[in-house]
C-alpha cells in the first residue's frame, strides 16, 4: 500500500447508501459501471428499502480485482414487486465518483439523502458534500453520545479532509530508543581511529612474514641459524677468531629465495601430478580386469548361442522337409475339396429350393404376400379385419421356414426360435433383460396384436434380415416379412459359400433400408417364459373367441434406431 493511500477501484470492498427514498414496499440494488454508457459489471442483491442506511454485502468481482480505475459509476435501481410489473425497474440515484476525491467519515449515518458510502482499505469514504454540516457552520458528524473531546477531533479532521489520507503509525513508547549524542558520537570516532592505526601497524609484520616465507620452504636454509639471529657485539678476540675459523655462509640473495621457492612450487606440482597417475592406472587396471570378465561371459554366451543356432537349423530343417511333404498332400486333395465344396454349395441351393416349395410364398395382385395359403401382413399393416388365428400360424411357418435357412445355412441366428407351431416363440438374447422377460410370443388373440407380439415379429425380421445379410442379400424394407423370407428361399445364391472370396459387408447396409422396424419393447413383470401369455389375456381352447383385457394403447408408430425397452405403468 502507498504512503498516500491512493484510492483505487480493486480497493473498493462493498457501497453502503443512507436514506435512499423509494416507493413504499420496494426493493433497492446498486450496478457497477466503468463508464456512463457502457454495460454494469456488478449487480448487487436487492434488499429492502426506505431504510436509514441500506447496506449490501461486500463486493465479489473478478473485474474489480484486477481493476486500476481511479473513477466508477454507480447507479441505484428501484425494483417494484408488483407481479404485474414485474420488470418496472427505475434509476433513483446515479454517482459518476472520482475514488481521489472522498473524504473519509467515521459515521455512516452523518451523510445527507442519496448519498453512496464507499468502503476503501478497511475505512468509511463519502463525497464532501455530503457530509451533514454541524449547527456551528463547521463541517463535521452529528455525534451521538456528545463527548466534546472527541467532537472537536472530528471536526479538526473534518476541518483537512485530506489529512487523514496519509498513514499514522503509533509506536509503543518500550519500542523506542533516543539516538546518539556527540559524546557517543565522539567515542565512536576515536575507536575507528584506534582500529585504523592497528591495520597499519599489523601491515609491517606481514610484509615481514612475507619476505621470510620462502626461506622456510627450504630446510638447508632453516638449518643455518645465523639467517634467523641478530648479530653479535664482539666481546673478545677468542671468539672472533672463532667465527673466523667457522667461516659461516653469507647470507643468500633474494633472487635465489626467489628460484628456490618456484622450484619448490614445481616440486609440489610434480608429485601431485604422480599421485594422479598413479590413482589414474589402479582405476584403469581395475576396468580393464572388468572388461576382461565380461569378456570371457560374453565368449561362452556365444559358444552357447552357437549351439542353440545350430539345433534350431536342424529343426528348422525338418520342419520344413515335413511342410513340403503337407503341401504336396494338400495340393493332392485341393481338387477333392473344390468338388466336395461345389456339391455342398448346391446341395444348401437345392435344399433352400425345397424349402421354398414346402412353405411356398406367393405375392397376390393385391400386393398383399401369403404362406401356404394364409396370409400375413406387414409388421405396420395388421388390422381387425384379418383373424388373429392366421395371423399366429403365418407366424408360426414363417418362423419354422427362417429356423430351417439357418439350418441349412449353418448359421446360428441372433435370436433364438422355440418351435410350437401356431404357439412359437422367440427369445431376445441381446437386449439388457430380466430373464422372465427375454422370450416373446409369435401368436395372438386379437387383432391388432399387442406390443409383445409385435416386437417378436420385429425379432423375427431381424433374423431374416441377418440370413440376408450373411449371403450378400440387399433389402429395401426390414418390415417385409415375407418378401423377404420369399427372395431368401428362392432367389439366393450361395456365390459367398464357394469359397472363391471371404465375406464382406454388402455395398447398401442395413441401417440404409428405407424404414427401420425396430420398436419399442413393452415388459411386464407378469410376462415370464413359463407362463407365455402376460395376465389379462383370457386363454381357452377354443379358438374362435379371444378377449384381451390389458393391451397397451401407447404403441410408438416412429421406429427408431434402437429399440428401447421401457415398462407400461399399470
């Protein structure tokens, strides 16, 4: 934060407003807005009005956040409550505010009508005139307890509005220290000094070492005392004959300390040089002895990589002796097999013929198609005018016939067929099921049949659709029972089962047909495969009256894609 306490608007935490004047039964609340004419930002909750001060909760806003504005337009909204008038907001107060120029106030309800309290940095801010001026013609609060002392401190802050903008920090008295004073000051001085002079004293003695460092590098030198003792007086001619006699050396020059140290320095290099090396050979004779075991590892790996490569050779040898022998046999019986796969190939062809002839379908002039005489409609186009008995035992051949193809065909079908005859049903085994629920009646009692019925006979297209589909048949219509049945007996030709080519998708699939006949699936928790019939249809033996009690009214005339099992509600 600033020393100046700049107000800007990411310092904006919640808009108090006192004695906002509305319609009685009103609500109040406040947008925020960059600019006059451009869009709100923020918009507050609505609360009550005709308050003394209305007060809304602080302020929570991405924009606001990251906002450097030093300017902000406020507009308070009246919002009626009439259910009739439901979207009769008005503007009752509008402040285009410069954040610099508030004051701050320390009451909030001292603020004239219409006036907008800012909250900035944890402190109250208002527009100058809106502060309510004080009987005495000085700007200020009407205070309420009346303590003239802290009175006249607001009016000597309200006095300077702008003085209270600058931070006052108070410090505990324990926390503070005098500073120093010129005797300190003086003392202070004097010891720098004495430190200084130390530092030059101390600069003598290390010049000295410095000098006679070299020659403690050389131990012939240190040997000689005379170099480290002061000279003596002469105290008498004994002992200075003596001296003579000894002949000491004289003292060395400079230059030679000087060599003598470079010398010792290469000294010092070379044998740091020679324990280099020598850790240098131990680590390579160590690598080389590393290398020389993985060397003999890797030769008796290969010795036995060796042997293992010339085994598999052999093998591989008699493998392939043995499969020229299978292919010279297998070329032998190719022709036995064309022959016996052409004879199978017709022989499905004839049978499917003869199929065709003991469930003969015929198409009639009036378009309609029938199975041994008895006609079945389309799965959209049952009606009451066509008996329910037939229409179970069109059913019933027309299931026996597809149950047959698959037979001869050797495919399995998707859905599975229980044989009864005018009683046959069909198992749904793909769909998401209960297990009392998967087998569906191909039969009925009135017409038009019920759900269930309907959707097994969707089963059934779908297996005829599959037969279909397996030798290369494109169909335009799913929901054609028997015209397709009719073009799967008659007009197939087994060119898929010759063997010539494997089996690919038809050029047109199934989902391009003209109409999907896939329904929704009716379920009830009656209908299982032990009773076949669900409650509410009357069962008897007589097959010339039947009467059905429960039949679902809501059958969906649009197929869609996939059938959707859903439940009946009773």
């Amino acid at each position: 934060m600033l020393a100046t306490q700049q107000l800007r608007l990411r310092s904006l935490t919640q808009i108090t407003a006192g004695r906002v004047r509305c319609q009685a039964g009103c609500q109040i609340y406040f947008t925020l807005h960059l600019s006059t004419m451009s869009a709100p930002f923020y918009t507050s909750e609505k609360v009550d009005g005709g308050k003394e001060v209305a007060r809304w909760q602080e302020i929570r806003s991405s924009t606001i956040l990251k906002s450097s504005a030093r300017s902000v337009c406020v507009r308070i909204w009246q919002h009626s409550l009439d259910a009739e008038h439901p979207e009769s907001d008005c503007v009752l107060v509008f402040w285009g505010v410069y954040l610099s120029g508030l004051v701050k106030i320390s009451n909030t309800n001292a603020v004239r009508e219409n006036s907008l309290i800012f909250r900035l940095h944890g402190s109250w801010y208002t527009a100058a005139e809106s502060v309510i001026e004080c009987p005495n013609g000085e700007k200020g609060l009407a205070l309420e307890n009346g303590e003239v002392e802290k009175e006249d401190r607001i009016l000597r802050d309200l006095s300077d509005p702008f003085r209270v903008r600058f931070l006052c920090r108070e410090v505990p008295a324990c926390h503070v220290n005098a500073s120093y004073n010129i005797f300190n000051l003086l003392l202070l001085q004097q010891k720098q000094r004495q430190l200084k002079n130390r530092r030059e004293s101390s600069k003598e003695v290390v010049d000295r070492i410095s000098v006679k460092s070299p020659v403690c590098l050389n131990p012939t030198l240190i040997a000689n005392s005379a170099l480290f003792q002061a000279p003596r007086r002469n105290t008498g001619m004994g002992r200075q004959l003596t001296r003579l006699l000894n002949q000491q050396p004289e003292r060395p020059d400079p230059e030679v300390i000087l060599q003598a140290q470079k010398l010792r320095q290469k000294i010092e290099v070379a044998k740091f040089r020679v324990r280099l090396l020598s850790a240098e050979r131990d680590r390579a004779r160590t690598h080389v002895r590393q290398l020389e075991g993985r060397l003999g590892k890797m030769c008796d790996t290969n010795i036995e990589t060796e042997s293992w490569l010339m085994s598999m050779y052999r093998k591989l040898s008699r493998e392939r002796d043995n499969f020229l022998q299978l292919k010279v046999a297998c070329a032998a019986h190719h022709d036995t097999y064309d022959t016996v796969r052409t004879q199978l190939t017709k022989r499905r062809q004839h049978l499917l013929r003869e199929l065709s002839d003991i469930y003969e379908v015929r198409q009639h002039d009036g378009g309609f198609f029938t199975i041994n005489g008895i006609s079945l409609p389309d799965s959209e186009s049952f009606t009451d005018t066509i008996p329910a008995l037939s229409v179970s035992v069109a059913l019933g051949y027309a299931a026996h016939a597809v149950h047959m193809c698959s037979v001869i065909l050797n495919i399995p079908l998707r859905n599975s067929i229980k044989l009864e005859g005018s009683r046959t049903r069909i198992v749904d085994n793909i769909k998401v099921l209960p297990e009392t629920d998967r087998v569906f009646p191909l039969y009925c009692r009135i017409m038009p049949p019920p759900d269930v019925t309907q959707y097994a006979v969707f089963l059934l297209n779908q297996n005829i659709a599959q037969l279909q589909f397996q030798l290369g048949i494109t169909k335009r219509d799913l929901r054609t029972t028997l015209a397709n049945l009719m073009q799967l007996t008659k007009n197939a030709v087994l060119d898929v089962y010759s063997g010539k080519h494997s089996l690919e998708l038809p050029a047109q699939s199934l989902s391009n047909y003209g109409s999907s006949v896939e329904i929704n699936v009716p379920l009830s928790r009656n209908f299982s495969s032990n009773n076949d019939v669900p409650k509410g249809h009357r069962i008897s033996r007589s097959m010339d009256n039947y009467q059905n009690e429960n039949v679902f009214r809501d059958f969906k005339n649009h197929y869609m894609s996939d059938p959707v099992l859903y439940k009946k509600g009773k």
